[in-house]
C-alpha cells in the first residue's frame, strides 16, 4: 500500500438507511488521509425501494443532496446497476461498472485503487466480470456479512445479491472483510449522543441528524451506524484489529464455506467504538474540520 495519501472510491446503497450518509460524509471529510475519486450508487431492495433498479436511483440522488451540503458537487459520481445479477456469468451494465473498470487502469498492484463497498456487490462483480485484471489494481473494503463462524448467516448487504457475493469472493481481488454482527455492531448512537455532537447551525450536520430521527423515531433510540466502519479502516487503522484467513466460498444460504486451499483475506474481529466516533463527530462538525 502507497504511503501518501490513499485513492478510494466509494460503491454505496446510500438510501438504504442512514448510515451510509454518514460513511459518505465521514470519507469525504477525512480528505487529509484519503482522495475520494468516484461514488457509485448500488441497488437495493427493501421497504424503502419498489425494486433494485429503484434502490439505486434513490441512491444516487441520495449522493448528489450529500455532496451538494459538502460543497462538493463537482466529486465523480455514477449510477450502478438496476437489477441484480441473473447468473454468475452475466454483468450488469452501468456507468459505475464502465468507469471503475476505466479509473482502475491508473493504478497497479503495488499501488492500487481502494473500493470501499457498503452495500449488495453487484457492481463491483459486474466490474469484475467484464474484466477480471481489475483484481490486479484494487483492494476491496467491504462492509457485509456476519463474523465467520456467527451462528446467524443472513445479512442484507451479502444475501441482497448473492450471486454478485459468490462472484466477488470466489474472484482474486484483495479483499478486507468487516463483518455487520459482532463487530461493526458495535458502532451505534443514539438521537441524543448525535444532536451532542452534531452542529446546529450546519447544513450538512442538520441533515444526518434529521436523517437519523426520522428513520428512529424516539429521543433514547439505538441505531447502528454500521457504514463507517470501513472508512475508520482506512482512516484510523490503528482502531482495528485483524486477521488473516482462507478466502471462503459463499453458499446459497449466505453462509461461509472454508476452504484451505483459497487466497487469504483479512477479517475484522474487534474495532474502537469511541476513536471512531470522536474522529468522525470532529470531522463532520466544521469547528473540527481537518484539511
């Protein structure tokens, strides 16, 4: 990995939920540690989408309210793909597939392009699967699925598209795995800790605020703001730990199957809670600006 500071695009379900917003704005505010180069919109499909291919429009005009209130409207941003994979032979075509194929040429194996991915995998499989080479210029930061070894497979993020899931892992592209339960777990606030720590008179700080009650309603609610976790990675490396093991095959159900004789990847067990959290409060409150 380069020492300077990193390039990274972010793959994001930003109308999801509300984290991603957070992981957005926290990426793009760490500018000191890391270069934002694109935002790809990914599709979902849940009580806030009537499809996947509506998941992703939400999506990307979710990125563009985000950047505007960032003042960086201006940042590359593409939309991904509307539908999931049929098979795990078949892309889906989009502009977030053709421009991260395209951005990645700049880069290499000693110096390669980070994708951070919070959401269903499918472009990044598309991308993959036009051109599996993208494997020798990227690293990947993916946020989803379970701890191996979870007694509990199903996560949203892993069984939204798991032929993309299966196509992803079972490709030979650098992986760093940040498991949803037990770990990035651990990254949730309350209405109360944010309307703290969240600037009153800021527009973008309103609105995560805004975003974050109403999609909890109550002023003692807990919510995950799982999202951040891979840019903490990359930002504060130091408040996570890790370890190495056999890359696992994906099975139908969600769940890892292990097996010896694949690449390593490297998993997330137990991450800092509070570091994150001041880091990314200071961050996104102008008063703690860093640039």
């Amino acid at each position: 990995m380069k020492k300077h500071k990193q390039d990274v695009v972010l793959d994001t379900d930003t109308f999801n939920e509300i984290d991603d917003q957070f992981a957005l704005a926290y990426l793009q505010r760490a500018s000191d540690r890391l270069n934002l180069k694109a935002i790809y919109a990914a599709p979902f499909h849940n009580d806030r989408s009537s499809s996947a291919g509506d998941g992703m429009q939400k999506s990307y005009e979710e990125i563009e309210r985000l950047l505007e209130r960032l003042e960086v409207p201006e940042t590359p941003h593409f939309m991904g793909s509307d539908r999931f994979l049929s098979r795990k032979d078949i892309p889906v075509a989009s502009g977030a597939v053709d421009d991260l194929i395209e951005r990645s040429k700049g880069y290499s194996q000693e110096d390669p392009l980070v994708i951070i991915a919070i959401g269903a995998l499918t472009n990044i499989a598309s991308a993959l699967l036009v051109d599996p080479t993208i494997a020798t210029r990227t690293h990947l930061y993916w946020l989803g699925g379970h701890l191996p070894g979870w007694p509990v497979t199903y996560e949203f993020n892993l069984c939204g598209d798991i032929k993309a899931t299966q196509v992803v892992f079972d490709s030979k592209i650098p992986m760093h795995l940040m498991p949803c339960e037990p770990v990035s777990s651990h990254l949730s606030s309350t209405v109360c800790e944010l309307e703290r720590y969240l600037s009153h008179d800021d527009r973008l700080c309103t609105f995560l605020y805004a975003r974050f009650c109403d999609y909890l309603p109550g002023s003692f609610g807990v919510k995950e703001i799982w999202d951040v976790a891979p840019v903490a990675w990359l930002t504060l490396p130091e408040t996570i730990q890790s370890y190495s093991i056999a890359r696992p095959r994906v099975s139908e159900d969600g769940s890892y199957i292990m097996d010896p004789r694949r690449g390593q990847i490297e998993v997330a067990f137990r991450l800092d809670r509070d570091a994150i959290f001041s880091d990314m409060f200071e961050r996104l409150n102008p008063k703690g600006k860093r640039n």
